[in-house]
C-alpha cells in the first residue's frame, strides 16, 4: 500500500484548486458523459468537478495568501491488494470497495490530529476520485534505464484514489495541516497545533484495508518493514529477520495443518519439526544489507553461557 500526501500534483496548493481539480479529470477527456468517473466524498458519489472546486477554495476563511489551502492525499493499493479485491469483488466491485476504503481513510485522517470537534471523515471537507492509469515518472527505474519514457501508461491493473481535502474543517474554523510533524513542547500545545503523525496514518491504511477486505499481509509488505530496512540499525533489522522467519515458520505449519498430504517434510528437522538451519543461508540476510553467515546468530541463552564462562 502506497500512501502520501502532498501538496498537489500541479505544484501548488496555495492558490484555487481550479488546476488540480482539471488534471484530476484527464481520465474523463474523449469519454462519453454517461461514462464519466465522478468524484465523491462520504455522503455523495455522484459530486461534479465545478462542486469539488467552488467547495475547497471557499473553504480559506482567514487563511493567508501563502498559506496551503488544501492537500492531496495519494491512496496507491499494490498489485498483491488489487488482485484481492479483483478475485473478492470482481472488476464491477473493485471501484466501490476502494471508495468505501477512501471514507474509512479519511476517518482515520482526521482522528489523526487528534483535535477537538474534528472525529471523522464527516468533520472534513474532502473530495476522492478513483483512477485507473498511472503514468512513468523520471524517477521509475524503467525510464532510468531508457525502458520507458516519462508520461507512458504504465502496465498492469493500476487502480488508485486521489482525495483532496481542504486545509479547514468542515465548518471553516479548524485549521488542519498533515505538514505539522511537530510534537510541540508538551501535550497541550500540541493538542492546540494539531500535530499529524504521517507514518500512524500510513500504517493505518494497512490495518483498514487488511480488516475490511480479509487481506493477509506478508511482514515483507509492511511500512514497519521498510522503514527498518531504511533507518533501522543492524540490531533493529536482526529483529525484524527474526520476525520473518517465525512469521513464516507459522504460515508453513498452519499451511501442514490445514493440507498435510500435500506437505513435503523432507526438509524440516524430525526432532522439532522447524525449517532446518540450512534454509537461512546467507543469501536470506542480503535482504537487511548484511554481511553474516547464519551460524553467526547467536541465541541469547548461549551468549549468556558464554559471559559466565569468561568470569
């Protein structure tokens, strides 16, 4: 699941919503009307793009003129999460689930500030459109290797949301910004700004989606996994490894409970009835950027027999 919030795809959202409201309609252009995909929030699904921009830019009431008037949040499902809706709710339902996934996002975006009288989604003023195409940016790797040029379709199922939800609450009086990572002094003063933890919000988007939809995450697939693989240090990446392999040692055990003529048990030990050490070669460990053999990890139990024999 990628998720991110930004100021807007066009570069600015200090001014009127009119630029990104349009670019967010290049999926509708040569279409026939009656096949338009509208825009929606949490009471409406059938909202046109003139009401989604009257609506945000009349939302500024004391905002600056260099202040962000509204942001863009990007609600990117993986091909893994896709293929399950897909398989769950076939092509006519995959669009539906994903909007009702928006709603319970956006709950989770305001509950995020914890701010007074700002509780849910109805709290906001917000505006999603499901799309079905995305596009090869510089930064992909395939136009990188001169594979792709930027603006190609990219392949695939490529279904995602864009919400843009406006900078004030729904009554105009509440200033809300997901760019206010500040804990502030102390909990009070936080409590006053706002404060808005992005990295919360994004592993919210995988609990709403893996509890509405039934979805089994691989750890591997998890923010908490790349963030440690990103900034976590050896010993943090260590415990992570540890967590894949129990992780998947539970997966191959319930998998002999639920199918045992089908399991091959050739490769796991008769005493314990775990994958053998040999399966974590080397090669497991490369995922962390690690250069240990297997048989340098040593239990705790052992370490601790070993400081005891040097005293």
């Amino acid at each position: 699941m990628f998720i991110n919030i930004s100021a807007s795809e066009t570069g600015n959202n200090k001014g009127s919503s009119s630029a990104l409201v349009q670019y967010l309609e290049k999926e509708n252009k040569g279409r026939h009307r009656s096949e338009h995909e509208a825009w929606f929030n949490g009471g409406d699904r059938s909202i046109q793009p003139h009401e989604v921009r009257m609506a945000i830019d009349g939302n500024i009431s004391k905002l600056g003129k260099n202040d962000s008037k509204f942001f863009l949040i990007n609600l990117s499902p993986s091909s893994k999460e896709l293929a399950h809706l897909l398989v769950v709710y076939g092509e006519e339902g995959l669009k539906d689930q994903l909007k009702s996934f928006a709603e319970r996002m956006m709950d989770e975006y305001a509950r995020n500030f914890k701010r007074e009288g700002v509780k849910s989604s109805a709290d906001l003023l917000w505006f999603a459109k499901v799309e079905d195409q995305r596009y090869y940016r510089h930064t992909d790797k395939a136009v990188k290797e001169g594979i792709r040029k930027v603006g190609d379709i990219k392949e695939g199922l490529q279904t995602h949301v864009q919400i843009i939800v406006s900078r004030k609450d729904i009554t105009g009086r509440i200033k809300l910004s997901p760019q206010n990572t500040s804990k502030g002094s102390n909990a009070k003063h936080s409590a006053k700004l706002g404060q808005f933890d992005r990295k919360a919000f994004k592993q919210s988007g995988e609990h709403v989606f893996d509890t509405m939809f039934g979805f089994q995450r691989n750890l591997k697939d998890t923010v908490a996994y790349a963030s440690v693989m990103k900034n976590g240090s050896i010993a943090d990446k260590l415990d992570m490894f540890a967590s894949c392999n129990l992780a998947r040692e539970l997966q191959v055990d319930n998998q002999i409970i639920q199918q045992p003529e089908r399991d091959d048990l050739s490769s796991r030990s008769p005493a314990t009835g775990n994958m053998q050490k040999e399966e974590y070669s080397t090669s497991v460990f490369s995922d962390f950027g690690l250069n240990i053999q297997a048989d340098q990890i040593v239990p705790e139990e052992e370490k601790r027999k070993r400081r005891i024999n040097k005293r």
